[in-house]
C-alpha cells in the first residue's frame, strides 16, 4: 500500500494523516543521556555500584567511557530517530577539564555543563536536567530526607546548584527546562518513623526551591515511586507526598515515571487525573518488567494508551515526556534509537485516532460500536504514515536505520576497551 491509499482510508474515518505527522513534529521527547553508560556519569568513579534503588543489568560491549564518546553516541540516536528530540542530562554528567576541575555536586555550576550547553546549541536542542542524588559517598543512605544535618544540607546544596544549572540551560537554548527531582531515599525494613523523613524531605524541597529562578522557564518536578531494589519498606518521596508536594506551590509540577507504581496500576490512568487540576505535568517513559526494570520502550498497549491519554487531554504541549530506561544487556545506542521511535510511534498512533467519534461513542453509551472502532482501529495501515513521517523528517524508516548501527559497532563501540 502507498502513503496516498493509507491517508485516504484515514481520511474516510475524517482523520488528516498530514496534519498528524505535522503536529508531532512540534512535540519535544526528551532523549536521557544516561542510556549510554549505564547511569554512570563523570563525576565519580565509574565503577562504583550504582545506589538509590536502580539497577542496570547486562555488559553489552561499547558502553560510552568518555563525554566525547557519550556525545558521538548521542549524535548517531538523533540521526536514526524522527521527530523533536531535546537533551536531559544528570548532574552526575558535569564535564571537567584542567580549566574546570572537578567539584563535589554541592558545588557544581553552570560552567561545568558549558561543553553540553555548546553540543545542544550546535545541533538547535533544549535540554532537560536532573540533580543527581545517588551513586555517591554522601548518600547515607538517606539524602534530602537525612537526619544527618550535614548530609541534608549537602544535598540541599545540590539541589539549589541545580536550580541555578537548569536556569543556565534554559536561558542559553531558549527552551523551559524541566528539573526533575528524583532521590532513591526510604529503608530497606520496616522504619519506626515514617514522618520525620517526610518532614525533612519537606523542608529540602523547600530550601532548595528558595533559589530564585524564573517559573516560566524551569519547571522543577517531584518524581514519586513505591519502592527500589533494597529499599522495599518505605519511600521518602512516595506517591501521595509528591502529589501533595507539587499541589503545595505553583512553581512545582508532578512527574510520573510509569515503572513507579503498582503493577496493575497504569500512568494512563492517572494523566487525565492530574490534569483535571493541573496546567502541567511530567512523564518519565520507561517498561517495568515486573519491577522498575527500566527496559526499553516498546510499540505495546500502555505506551500507546499513555500517548493517546496525552492527545485525548489536549497535552502535547503540556504534559512533558522524557524516556527514562537503561539497558545494559543490548547494544546501547540500538536501545536509546528502539526506544525513542517507539515512543514517536505510539504517539503518532495517538494522533491518528479519531478521537472525537470515539468520545461521542462512549457518551452516548454506545459501547458495543465502540469496541468495534477501537479495535478496527489497531489494524488501519499505520505503517505506511509511519514511513512517511520518517521520510518527512528526514530519518530513515524502518528497515533503514539497523545496519547503521551494525557499522557503529564494528567501527566504534567494539574498539571500546
Ligand atoms: C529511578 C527514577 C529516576 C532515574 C533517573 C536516572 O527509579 O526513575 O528517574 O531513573 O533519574
Ligand atoms: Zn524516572
């Protein structure tokens, strides 16, 4: 089938394939820096275990050593992937030279990130960031909720050299930047005060967002979650306190990570929750297999349904989508390329539902027509408008895009030591 014959059978069902593929061109996905090395940055030794509560599994050769090596992976996922890719960079990523040495992260500063702020100009991104609070000597391994005065204070420093970072970031490439606040902080067993470490995590968040910074430009989040691989009895930053938390000020938003709840539980479900109250809100895109795995995004029913949740609420331009997996165990950059065209793919998936009819259907009960339609609907030549999108932006389609990353492979992640 041609793009014309599958645009004309959308057409029929009063869907514009065109206008679909333009659309989704405007949506930024923020692309996670750290599926190249294994979340483990540069500011630490690289073979320290990675803390917090998350895990990568497998050693695929060719993990990215260096920040020129990240970047150089980096640029071969944005040429094999379509749509609007923006930066997201972790704390943990700073880049120090013999201009720049090396500064503990209560003392990191913009400069630090220059050659990244440089990477993303050259190329017209935004960029994302993250504090990162784990993987390091002072996680206790409590962080903002410590009752150590000097930990909590340390990575309260942190945070708020963050808050200046992620101005910087914002202000150099022209974009918001969404700064997102995830710790691993909770007990292994069973605590005897599940209070006071709220309490603190409280008064951190706080003092961290007492650093000035401009609301209309950095979107600082709380990201929740039930629990991490050694930390199973408790949560500081659980669900209810990072709901309650970003509804307590205006300048702070709510981040789900879909690998961050119950398994029966779906983040679909929860977007149009939050958006009945909130203007904004952010996602981290991950598949947990049985756990927060953090593998790689798949073209599968939830990150479809996430997608068609965030078209249906009118939230492309409002609900902030950043990929959030690390694998380990596959070639690296082949994961970050799957994973971010399976998100552009559920997406524009999402766009081509004719989600007008379909909402008619449900309000007037007609349930047994809308079944029908739904499932009709997953077998409408996607692929052909899929194709062509790709064409449009200019990337190759699928089929065309695996054998670069066979070449990348024998010619530069396989001479990796
Ligand atoms: C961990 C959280 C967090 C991290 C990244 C590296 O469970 O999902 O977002 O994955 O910050
Ligand atoms: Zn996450």
């Amino acid at each position: 089938m041609s793009y014309a014959e599958a645009k004309a059978k959308y057409a029929a069902l009063g869907i514009d394939t065109d206008a679909a593929i333009e659309k989704l061109k405007t949506v930024p996905v923020a692309l996670h820096c750290w599926q190249g090395d294994d979340v483990r940055g540069f500011d630490t030794d690289p073979n320290k275990p990675l803390t917090g509560g998350i895990q990568t599994t497998g050693n695929y050769p060719g993990r990215a050593r260096t920040p020129e090596e990240l970047m150089a992976d980096i640029d071969k996922v944005i040429s094999l992937v379509p749509g609007q890719v923006k930066m997201n960079l972790h704390a943990c990523y700073a880049i120090f030279d013999e201009e720049n040495p090396w500064v503990d992260r209560d003392k990191l500063e913009p400069k630090h990130f220059q050659k990244w702020v440089d990477f993303c100009k050259e190329r017209g991104l935004g960029c994302d960031f993250n504090p990162t609070f784990f993987s390091h000597p002072k996680c206790d391994p409590l962080t903002l909720a410590s009752p150590n005065e000097d930990t909590r204070k340390f990575w309260v420093e942190h945070g708020k050299a963050s808050v200046r970072i992620s101005q910087y970031l914002a202000e150099q490439l022209g974009q918001p930047c969404v700064m997102n606040i995830w710790t691993g902080d909770g007990f292994k067993d069973i605590p005897a005060d599940r209070i006071g470490p709220r309490l603190r995590y409280k008064q951190s968040f706080d003092e961290i967002l007492s650093e000035s910074f401009d609301p209309e430009m950095v979107y600082p989040c709380a990201e929740s979650k039930v629990f991490g691989i050694g930390v199973e009895s408790y949560t500081v930053g659980s669900a209810e306190w990072c709901l309650k938390y970003a509804d307590s000020r205006p300048d702070c938003i709510s981040l789900m990570d879909n690998g961050h709840y119950h398994p029966t539980e779906v983040v679909s479900d929860k977007i149009s929750a939050i958006l009945a109250y909130d203007k904004k809100m952010a996602l981290h895109v991950t598949r947990g297999v049985r756990w927060d795995s953090d593998h790689v995004v798949l073209f599968d029913d939830e990150t479809k349904e996430l997608c068609k949740e965030i078209v249906r609420c009118d939230g492309l331009d409002r609900v902030f989508i950043a990929l959030d997996y690390f694998d380990a165990s596959i070639n690296r950059v082949s994961a970050w390329v799957t994973g971010f065209r399976n998100l552009q793919k559920c997406l524009l998936f999402a766009l081509l539902q004719p989600n007008c009819e379909l909402k008619k259907l449900q309000d007037e009960g007609n349930w047994t027509k809308l079944m029908v339609l739904q499932e009709e609907l997953k077998t409408m030549p996607f692929g052909e408008v899929w194709d062509a999108y790709c064409e449009s932006c200019g990337k190759p389609a699928d089929g065309q895009w695996f054998q670069e990353i066979e070449a990348y492979e024998a010619d530069v992640q396989s001479k990796r030591g």
